[in-house]
C-alpha cells in the first residue's frame, strides 16, 4: 500500500496529512512551526508515521506548501498554498454544495482563491503584507483579555449588548484601543464580538477586489472560531461552508497532489 | 560642508546603485544557463552604465528625454544624441522619495533622484530635457527640475489622439520642437539630414522586429530579461552600434531556432508581460517570473515593444511632409494609457496574444501609477471573454516584496500549466 | 514561387505605377496611330476629341449619345445598344476595379506628373482640414446624374421647358478638362476656346476652360484634385463590389498608425479609420496602393485578384522601400 503526503509549513503550525492510494484520509498531525521549523517539520512527520505504523519509505511521494515549502528539502515538490488551497477545499466542500469561493485565514496571511467548476484557481487575492485581519490579531486579543483563543468564539456569542466598533486597522494600534475599552469597563464579550466584526469587514473588503460567488468555503485555523464564523456569514450576507476541520485543507490538497503526479508519473513509465 | 554632504550622499548612492546593478546581472546571467553569446555585449554594456556614468560623455550634444513620444528623428538630424533619462534603479528611488509624495510613482522618483543626485553633472551633459506633457507626475516632475536649474522643453502632447484636432496640436507641437532643437544645437534640419536619420532609425526598428518575430514561434531561443536588457540599452547606446550587436543577436538566434535549442521547458506557460516599464535594474517581475517556470514570449511596455516597434513612412522627402509625418508616428499608434479613450491598446494586445499564442498575462502597476491601475480592469475583462488569464501586480521598486509575489507569480503559473494540461 | 511573391511584395508600387502609367498614357493617347482600339466603352477617360491617335473610348461619350433618346425608344433595338454598352463597361470595370483610376486614366496620369513637378520645386501642398471635402464629394455623383439627364432632355420633353437644345451635344464633355487638356498632347489647342455662336454653347464652353483651370490649378495645389468631382468614378463605384480586384483590410491588424491616410492622394481617412471591415475601397479610391506600400504591419493590406492575393504589406517589403527612399527622387 502506497501513501501520499501533503505537509503545509505555516507561519504558526505545520499541518501534515497522510492519504493512501484510493484518496482517503488516513491521519493528520498538526504541531507549532516554531522557530527551527525544518527540524519541527521532520519531527512533526516522525510522530505521525510513528502513530499510523507507516515506515518513511511507505510514503511514494511528499509534497510541501506554505511559506516555509522551498527550505524543506525532504520534500519531492513544492508547491503554491493558492493552488494546494483550491484542491482540498473542493474535495472536502464536495459534501456540502458546489465551492466557487475560498476564504482562507492563516497565522500572518489572508487569502481569498475563486475557483472553477473543475476545482482550478480561476482569480485569487492575498494580504499578505501586514498582520490585521489574520490570526494575529486574534491572539493579541486573546492575551489582552486573559483568555485562551479557542474561547474566543462562544465568548462572542455569548454577548449581550452590541459588538463595540474597533476602528484601528492595524493589529498593534488596536491592542491600544482594546486596552482602553478595557479600561473603561467595556463588556470582554462586546470587545471580542468587535474584533471579530473587524476582522470580516477586512476580509470582505479584499475578498471584493475579485468578487464572492456562492458557495463559500472558509478554512485556515481561524475558522474553528464560531463567533468569527458568525460575523464573516452577516458581513458576507450569506451562510457558508466551514469544514471539520478547517486547518488541514491546504495540507489535504498537497497531499491529494501529491498523489495525482505519482500515478500521471507511473503511467508515463508504463505507457 | 555642504559641498561635502553632496559628495557623500553621491558616493553612497553610486554603490547601492552598482550593487543595485551587480545583484540583477548576477541573478540574469547566472540563474539561466545558455545565455546567447551574442547577449555578452548587452551585458557588458550595462555593467559600465552602472559603474562609469562618463560612458554619457559624447561629442555631440546630449538631449535628455523622458517617456517615448519625443521624435528622436529629429534629434539626430539636428546634429545631437538623445538619451532616455527614465532610470529603474531603487537607489535614485530613495532618494527622490525625499521630495515626493508617499503615493508616487518609482519611475518618477528614481528619474528624479538620479538627476538631483548628479545634479551639476546633468546639467552640464544634457543641453536640454524634453519632457512631453503625459501623465501628471511627469508633468510635475518637469516643474521641479526647473526649480533645480535644469533646461527643460515641455513638449505638449494632446489627451486625445484620435481627433483632428488633437493631430493638428501634436504637429504644430513638433514642429515648434524642431525649430527649437535647431536653436540649441546651432544645426539646421535639412530635408538630407532628416530622411538621413529617419532610414538610420528604421534600421533599429527593422532588427527589433526580426527579435520581436523570431519569439513568437515555439519553443523560444531567448529569454524576455535579455530582451528586456537589449530595449533597456536602446535609452543610451549609440544607435548604429546597437543596431549592429542587435543584428548578430538576432543571427545567432535564427541559428539556435535552426538548430532547435531552446531556452525553456516545452511546457513552459507563454507569458505576454504588460504595464508599467521594465528598466534595469528594475527586472523583479521578469526575473521571477521566469524562475517560476514561465517565459516571456513578448511584452507591451514603453521601455522594450512599444518604443521601438512602429515605423515612420513618409510621402514626398520634403520638410513639410516629413515632419508631419514622423509627428504622426509618435502620437498615433502610441497605446500610453495617458491617452483617453485607449481601444488602441486592448486590440493590439488581444493580437498579441493572438500571435503569440499566449497562455496568460502578467500585468505590472507600479504603485501610485494610476493610469496603469485604472486600466487594469478594463484589459483583465476583455483578456476573459477570449479566455486568457490575467495576474494583476501592483508593486514597485523596492525588493521587500519579492517573496510575496514570488508566491503569487507561482500560484499564476500553476494554475496556467493546469489549464494547458486540461486543453489536452 | 516564394521567391517571386517575395520579390513582388518588396517592390515598390509607386515607381512600378509610374512607369506603368506613361505605357497606359501613350497606349490611350496615340493608340490609335498603331491601329490599336482597346474599346468604346474604357471606364477611364479615353477622350474622342483626341482624334485619331486615342486606343479607345472613354465611356461616357457612348452612354451620352444612348442616353439622348425619346423614353419610348430605351425598349428597342437602341435600347438594347444602351445595355450593351453599358454591360461592355461594367465587364471591362470589373477585370481592375478602381485601378483604372489609379493606373490608366490619362488624366489621373497627368495629375501626377503636376503633383511630382510641385514636389520637385518643393513647394507645399495645401491642406485642408478633414471634413472639409465632405459636402463637396457629392457634386460627383450630381454630374452623373446631369450628363445622363440633360442628355435625355435632348430627346424627351422636359415639363415647362420643352426639349433641350441640341447644343448641349454631349453635355459632360463640354465641361470636361480631358477635351481640353488631352489634345494638346496631339498638338491640337482647338478645344481650347470659348464658342460665342449660342447662349448654350457659349455657357458650356466657357464652363470648360474654368474647370480646365481649376483642373490645372488645383492639381498643383493638391494631390489628384479633379478626382474628387469626377462622374466616372461615381458611376464606377456602383459597381465597385462585385470587382474582382479587391483591396482588404485585416483590422485587428491594424495599429492605427495612419501611415496610409497619410499618403493617401485622394484623402480617404477610413482606410486608416475602419477596423470592422473587410472591404476598404470607397468612393474616391483610385486603388494606387500607395497606402499598401506604406503600411508596417504584414498583411494588413491585401490586393487580391478573384481572390488571390497580388500585393500586400509586408515588413521587409516596407523596410526595403524605406532604405530606398531619397534616392530615384523619391
């Protein structure tokens, strides 16, 4: 039995997904990227093959992604996140309905990839060139509160009063507003339903400079946050689709990559 | 003191600039295997431009242009040189962001910064700057020289091109542009010296279109950074002498198709690079696109294609024909989206692709540009009704953002490799 | 046959008309010393008062005399000459299209002999602003429909008026600069007089040596002037489609450089305007092909023949034709 890896090397965490021939799951690891990340990267895929009982040389073919994919050497090709991104969202949305439209939110970067039927990036946008709007600006809010950030989103749903308005647009001036809301007695959940508005309203804003179509599909580890969920679904104005587990699906598409050019290469062998 | 800042602040930017100059000959002529032999002049002489700005010192007079509507036809029969003065380096682009707005173009800021820094160099070398009434930062640009005593002839250019009115002002425009050339170099503009100058001119444009054809068959024996560089070194080499190197240049690439070398993978994505000019050593996008696995087969910009690539033709060789005649040239085909109204532009780029067989667009914007950014849309919605994707990058000179459009520029590449293979 | 094809595209149109120009000129106008007569129904101006030198007719002096019949007669046995004529003519038309005009037509000829004698002397020519001709191009059409009803008011009675006066004898001729101009090329000024014998004749004649005048004083003014007001070319423009030789444009082409605007003798601002269609011929063309030997851009311009082509832009060619200009007069 052959398997396919996808290894997605982020800004925060290195996603690493396991496929076997027939194009299903078999597992997936996820470990902070740290500093040293090449080292993380190799121990982060040492403990999953450990956990499956998969030996190294099982693994036919590995492809990398995200922005630490040309330093990792181990790796059989790298490839762009966009295109990685497009692939494992269409397969996992498949489920759910017809996905036109990826929004991804990462450690330090936003994108938002349309795609066509065929699942092929047809336009795509990115911020990646300052921190607001990305998860960044979650774990700053997160530790100004005292909380942890996977409380963040029943935090906000749990609000009673109107989400307070967070005007600053970079990460580090509205730690400064965050504080001094604080200071005068604010709700947290408000203050943490604003950030999360705050965030959306960014998203949507680079999301039209290519335009939205139905169906829309949000990954990245910001969408395990059920009241960002909320927010981007009113400021989108329409409901959309959140996978499982929305961290891996760029990792997925590398993998499932990884696994169409093994077998186009096997064929041209035999052919 | 001051004397002694100026010579400081000299000192430092000719090495960010020969450093500048260094890293993107490196990156042209090390990353890419096979280089033509022929491309070891064009290397060389960019190499001394960066390194000996004396190479400028000529025995005739020196007319500095800016932008590529000033008729050089007439410059070189009233017995003086032009060079093109637009400088794509980001060490003058520091400096001149001392004095213009944040939201300014690179092109202008490194122009200006290059001539603030040679400041008294400049204009001791350069008789006159011609600059043509284009976009507004160029427009400005020709202001604030003024104020640094520099001789400048604005050289007024319609909005509107295709008018008679706006014809009849360009050529009223040139002609008043003849006499005054005429005046500066002390030289007349006969009738034998212009048809002299119009044949020697046609003789360049003639081996650019030997180039500019010879890439559009496949696979293709040159790679657009040295095109870039041949069009790029068009700005202030001698014409014959260039036009020579471009003829052997193109003799041996006519050996190389013969032979079937080629410079790229077969499947490599054919790329029709658009927008603000490329000028060395400004070569980030290229670059980076052809690391990335694509090949630029041809482009639309004002320092390669659009400066060298229309014909001036005249009816009887007489002064009242042929001035008319090479104003035409300079205002009618040009597709500077300074003009309103420019359909001219979408057609020839949708028969570019055409020609080309062109797999996907790349379209530059510098930063502040808004007449490239206002465009943008326009020429992405007509490149998808026929099917052609289209990257839009909007950047400048600075090299802070290379991983982020290297991302970008892969992610293009994928995607237009994908549709190859789905095209069967 | 690459090679010829090569060698016909590079060439330069313009000296090749020249030359082929005076063969037209001596064959129409001493012709006929060598027994030659090409036909009576040429549609380019082969004048009859040339005498007995001329290679043909010019074929508005046979439909004047067809036309000068009582209505009841257009369905007989003259009617039918009427209609032979007239089918004699479009045949004939049709083998070059406009370049009868361009190639052949005396007149024409000698409107560029003035026009290379100005430019010799270089003395300028007149311009005149774009629409500035735009009104006065219909005075062409006009004529025709003058020569062919002033004719026919010889023969059938004209309500109030009564029959025109057999002074008028072929109308168009009378104020034709060919009756006046084209003799002296046989030695004969006669025509160049103004007849006092009738009111009629008097108006005609004196007409005639104005626009003899205007003829000549206008073409060294500007480039092929009287072709503007020709009747010949209006009535050869009707049938100007179905020509087997054709001048196409491929627009996506096209660069929009104006080059052949420029060059253009007759001034025809849509050869360089028009990007949609195919066939670029308009009323005034004289299909020199001066402006296919003046377009950059390979095969833009197309001159075919039933289809095939004959010339075209090409680069070299132009590139050729550039190295080439200032010597030979150019």
């Amino acid at each position: 039995m052959k398997y396919f890896a996808g290894i997605d090397i982020g800004s925060t965490a290195i996603k690493i997904v396991l496929i076997d021939e027939s194009g299903n799951i078999v597992a997936y690891q996820i470990s902070p990227t740290g500093s040293h990340f090449q080292r993380n990267t190799l121990e982060c895929l040492a403990t999953l093959l450990a956990r499956t009982g998969i030996k190294k040389e099982g693994v036919a073919y590995m492809i990398s992604t995200g922005y630490g994919r040309k330093l990792f050497k181990e790796a059989d090709e790298s490839i762009s996140e966009i295109t990685a991104n497009a692939v494992g969202a269409q397969m996992i949305g498949k489920a759910y309905g017809t996905v036109k439209t990826i929004i991804n939110i990462g450690g330090q970067d936003s994108k938002v990839i349309l795609i066509d039927d065929a699942g092929h990036v047809k336009n795509f946008t990115m911020n990646d060139k300052c921190a607001a709007g990305t998860g960044r600006f979650l774990e700053m809010t997160a530790r100004n509160l005292g909380v942890e950030v996977d409380e963040l989103g029943d935090l906000h749903l749990n609000a009673k009063g109107t989400p307070l308005n967070i005007n600053s647009t970079c990460t580090v001036f509205a730690e400064s507003e965050i504080i001094s809301l604080l200071a005068n007695s604010h709700e947290r959940e408000e203050i943490i339903a604003g950030v999360h508005y705050s965030i959306a309203r960014r998203i949507v804003r680079l999301a039209k400079r290519i335009g939205i179509e139905d169906m829309v599909f949000f990954d990245g580890g910001p969408a395990m946050n059920r009241g960002l969920v909320a927010s981007m679904e009113d400021e989108l104005m329409r409901s959309i689709i959140v996978p499982e587990i929305p961290q891996i699906t760029t990792a997925l598409g590398a993998a499932v990559i990884a696994r169409e050019s093994f077998l186009a290469e096997g064929e041209k062998v035999h052919a | 003191m001051e004397i002694e800042r100026l010579e400081r602040i000299k000192k430092t930017t000719a090495i960010h600039l020969a450093m500048e100059a260094k890293e993107t000959l490196k990156k042209i002529t090390e990353d890419f295997p096979d280089n033509p032999d022929a491309m070891g002049y064009f290397y060389s002489l960019f190499h001394k431009f960066c390194t000996d700005r004396g190479m400028l010192n000529s025995s005739k007079k020196l007319i500095g242009t800016m932008c590529l509507q000033v008729p050089y036809e007439l410059i070189y029969a009233a017995g003086a040189v032009p060079v093109r003065l637009c400088s794509g380096a980001y060490a003058y682009d520091q400096i001149g962001a001392e004095f213009m707005p944040t939201k300014s173009c690179s092109l202008v800021k490194a122009t200006l910064g290059m001539l603030n820094v040679n400041q008294s160099q400049y204009i001791d070398l350069l008789d006159v700057v011609v600059i043509p009434t284009t976009c507004d930062q160029k427009k400005k640009t020709s202001d604030m020289l003024k104020d640094k005593g520099f001789r400048i002839y604005n050289l007024e250019m319609p909005s509107v091109k295709d008018t008679e009115e706006g014809r009849l002002y360009w050529q009223r425009s040139v002609k008043k542009f003849a006499l005054t050339l005429q005046k500066v170099t002390g030289q007349k503009i006969t009738k034998r010296r212009l048809v002299e100058s119009i044949k020697k001119i046609s003789r360049a444009r003639s081996e650019f279109r030997r180039l500019y054809n010879l890439r559009k068959q496949s696979p293709v024996s040159i790679w657009g950074k040295d095109v870039f560089l041949v069009t790029n070194a068009y700005f202030f080499d001698d014409i014959e002498r260039w036009t020579d190197a471009l003829t052997k240049l193109n003799n041996e690439l006519e050996g190389r198709i013969s032979e079937g070398i080629s410079v790229a993978n077969r499947h490599a994505p054919r790329i029709l690079f658009v927008g603000s000019p490329v000028i060395f050593p400004n070569l980030k996008l290229p670059i980076l696109i052809e690391q990335s696995g694509g090949i630029i087969v041809t482009d639309e910009v004002c320092s390669s294609s659009r400066l060298l690539y229309d014909f001036v033709t005249f009816d009887e060789a007489n002064l009242y024909d042929m001035i008319p005649a090479v104003a035409d040239r300079y205002l009618k085909p040009c597709t500077c989206p300074c003009f309103v109204k420019n359909e001219d532009r979408k057609r020839k780029l949708k028969e570019m692709v055409k020609e080309f067989g062109v797999d996907g667009v790349i379209y530059q914007a510098f930063s502040g540009c808004h007449l490239y950014e206002m465009e943008h849309k326009a020429v992405g919605a007509m490149l998808e009704t026929d099917g052609i994707p289209m990257l839009y990058i909007e950047t400048d000179y600075s090299p802070e953002d290379t991983g982020q459009l290297s991302t970008r520029i892969e992610a293009f590449m994928e995607s237009l490799k994908a549709r190859r293979r789905n095209r069967g | 046959m690459k090679r010829i094809k090569q060698f016909v595209y590079n060439s330069d149109i313009n000296r090749f008309r020249f030359y082929f120009q005076i063969f037209a000129f001596g064959l129409l106008m001493y012709g006929g010393y060598l027994a030659i007569d090409i036909s009576s129904n040429l549609p380019t101006f082969a004048c009859p008062f040339v005498g007995k030198g001329r290679g043909g007719t010019c074929y508005l002096y046979p439909l004047q005399h067809q036309v000068n019949m009582p209505l009841a007669q257009f369905i007989s046995g003259r009617g039918l000459s009427l209609l032979t004529g007239l089918v004699t003519f479009i045949l004939l038309f049709i083998l070059f299209n406009k370049a009868w005009c361009g190639f052949a037509c005396p007149l024409g000829t000698i409107q560029d002999w003035i026009t290379k004698l100005r430019s010799k002397l270089g003395t300028r020519y007149s311009t005149y602003s774009e629409g500035a001709f735009k009104g006065l191009k219909n005075i062409k059409y006009i004529l025709l429909a003058l020569l062919i009803l002033l004719t026919m008011g010889m023969s059938n009675a004209v309500p109030g008026i009564g029959k025109l006066s057999e002074d008028f004898m072929t109308p168009y001729c009378m104020i034709c600069p060919g009756r006046t101009v084209l003799p002296i090329f046989n030695g004969d000024i006669k025509q160049l007089v103004v007849d006092f014998s009738s009111k009629t004749k008097l108006t005609l004649t004196a007409l005639g040596m104005a626009v003899t005048g205007a003829f000549v004083v206008g073409a060294f003014a500007k480039k092929r002037f009287f072709c503007l007001f020709c009747p010949m070319s209006a009535l050869q423009y009707i049938f100007s489609k179905i020509g087997l030789l054709r001048l196409i444009k491929d627009g996506p082409k096209c660069t929009k450089c104006g080059n052949c605007y420029r060059v253009c003798d007759v001034g025809i601002k849509e050869i360089a305007d028009d990007v949609v269609n195919r066939n670029i011929v308009q009323d005034d063309c004289m299909m020199c092909f001066k402006c296919v030997a003046a377009c950059p851009e390979e095969k833009c311009l197309d001159v075919r023949f039933l289809g095939m082509p004959v010339y075209r832009s090409t680069e070299k060619g132009f590139f050729k034709r550039m190295e080439g200009k200032g010597k030979n007069g150019n």
